[in-house]
C-alpha cells in the first residue's frame, strides 16, 4: 500500500510540472490561442505566489494547462511565467521561471 501511495504521489507532482517541462525544444507551427481568462482563486496561505495557466502543446494541438497555487521557493520569490515566443518557422516555448 505504501509503495502504490508514493508511486501516487510521484505520478502526481511530475504530471503538476508537466506543462512547463515538456515544452523545451519545441518549435510549433501555429500560434498559440488567446490565453484563457481564469478567476484567481482565494490565497491558500502565505508564503504561496500564483502560476497563472498556460497553453501546452501535445505534439498535435494546444490544450489548456489551468493556473494553480505553488509555495514560493524563498521569501519574497516571484513567478515570471512562461510564454510561446515567435520565431523563423514557428513557434517556441520559453518556460517560466522563479525570480527576486
């Protein structure tokens, strides 16, 4: 039982950083969509900074990463988000980061 909870556990904090892992690389001929409006929900607590949702691309299409709350790394930290970027032939995925 022990084994299939951190098997869980696993499963779900690598699916979490998905969206900004498995864009690297990528170079997408369509652009992407409007980026959806979405309603911040309210603070969880301190201490935690909002990642606001992002377009990801499954190898035939964008599909809506939806935003959610994350603890900041440090005190004061801020999330830059990531963001598709034109280039020659497409486009490209820069992925966001945490900053001071």
């Amino acid at each position: 039982m022990r084994i299939k909870i951190a098997a869980l556990s696993t499963v779900l904090v690598l699916g979490s950083m998905l969206p900004m892992l498995s864009q690297a690389g990528v170079i997408v001929a369509v652009a992407p969509p409007a980026p959806v409006v979405e309603v911040v929900p309210t603070l969880p607590g301190p201490g935690y900074v909002w990642l606001p949702g992002c377009w990801t691309w499954n190898g035939a299409a964008y599909i809506w990463a939806p935003g959610r709350y994350a603890r900041a790394p440090w005190v004061g930290a801020a999330w830059a988000p990531g963001r598709w970027v034109g280039r020659r032939g497409g486009w490209a995925w820069r992925g966001g980061y945490w900053r001071r």
